[in-house]
C-alpha cells in the first residue's frame, strides 16, 4: 500500500483543513476552545482532541482572516442576489404601469374603467410618478437659457426646468380626460399652464 503523501512546508494538512471548516460551521459563536470540547465529546474520529493544535493551525494557516474573508464574500454574493432580484421586479412594475397606464387611456376613449388600477386623474398622475421614479428618469428636462449680460458684457446663464411626459398636465391627456368625463371643462382650463389669463371684473358703467 503507498505511503501516505505528506503535505508540503506550509501547506494546510487535510487534518487541519476538515478542522477548519467545523470551526466555520460553527457560525458567529464560533471558538477554538469550544472546537476541541466538542472533538474532545465525540466518538467519531477528530482531526486533534487538543485546543493547543487547534490554535497552532489557526495561526499558521490564517483561520480568522479566512473567515472574514468568506464571510464578506458570502454577504456580496447575497446582496447581488438580492441587487438582481430588485431589478428583475422593478422591470416587471415599470411594464405593469405602461400597461395599466395605456388601458386608463384607452378605457376613457372607450367610456369605461374596468379591471384599472388607476381609477382618476390623480391615480394616473400617481402611476406616471412612479414610473418615472423607478425608471430613474427625471420628469424635467432642465434646460440652459443664455442671456447677455448688462450694457452688452458677458453672457448669463439661467436654468430652467420644462415638464416632460406629466401626463397629468398633458394638453394630449387633459383633451382625453375631458372627452371622457372625468374633467369638468373649467378643471380642464384651470389645469392648462399655458391658458391666457381671463379678466372677471366687471365693466365699468
């Protein structure tokens, strides 16, 4: 029968390897003394019986920082887990909220509602924000005007935002609303940006 094969200088014996991975199994309560009461109990063949080899291996072969080292690399294998799963739900919201969203649309062309989850206006407006919000997408566009400066001199800038796709202050929408019902023609006006400015005095006599 060949001789059994001694590990090299400074390579972890199998003893000690099996050893380590019953001290990591262990968990956070985890204790070399603890390792050698429980081989020290068992009637199953240990690696060593004595603490003072097994604090020999821990030095020599770096236990501890092998534990921190699998132990962050357990938690970055979790949370990219965790990372995808999150993404892989936020895709399927984002297409459930362009759908429910078309349907909204399409239901007050058609004069009805059923089987939407948005059920007015503001439940729409709803919707559209947090698509927008977990698209990661702004619902501005921020625009740089330039303007010059006093008496011809250097060039000012002005930041100004301009609403993109809030479909809630959309003339497209507001117009589909209002067909529909769900908008009083004055609800309609009032929520146009862009109306002009109507004078209700009365006239002078």
């Amino acid at each position: 029968m060949a001789a059994r094969k001694s590990p090299a200088k400074g390579e972890e014996p199998p003893q000690a390897l099996r050893a380590f991975e019953d001290y990591y199994g262990m968990g956070e309560g985890r204790s070399l003394p603890k390792l050698a009461r429980q081989y020290r109990a068992s009637a199953e063949a240990v690696p060593t019986k004595q603490a003072t080899r097994l604090k020999l291996w821990s030095a020599a072969h770096k236990w501890q920082q092998r534990v921190k080292d699998r132990d962050q690399a357990t938690t970055q294998a979790r949370a990219k887990q965790v990372a995808e799963r999150a993404m892989k739900f936020r895709e399927r919201v984002l297409v459930g909220i362009e759908v429910d969203v078309n349907r909204y649309l399409q239901a007050l062309q058609n004069r009805g509602s059923e089987g939407i989850m948005a059920e007015d206006a503001a439940s729409l407006e709803r919707l559209v924000v947090l698509f927008f919000k977990l698209a990661e997408q702004p619902l501005t566009d921020k625009q740089q005007v330039e303007h010059s400066g006093p008496g011809g001199g250097p060039l000012q800038t002005e930041n100004k935002h301009s609403g993109i796709l809030a479909l809630s202050a959309s003339a497209e929408v507001l117009g589909i609303l209002a067909a529909a019902g769900a908008l009083e023609p004055a609800a309609a006006g009032a929520a146009d940006p862009e109306a002009d400015d109507v004078d209700t005095a009365p006239a002078a006599p």
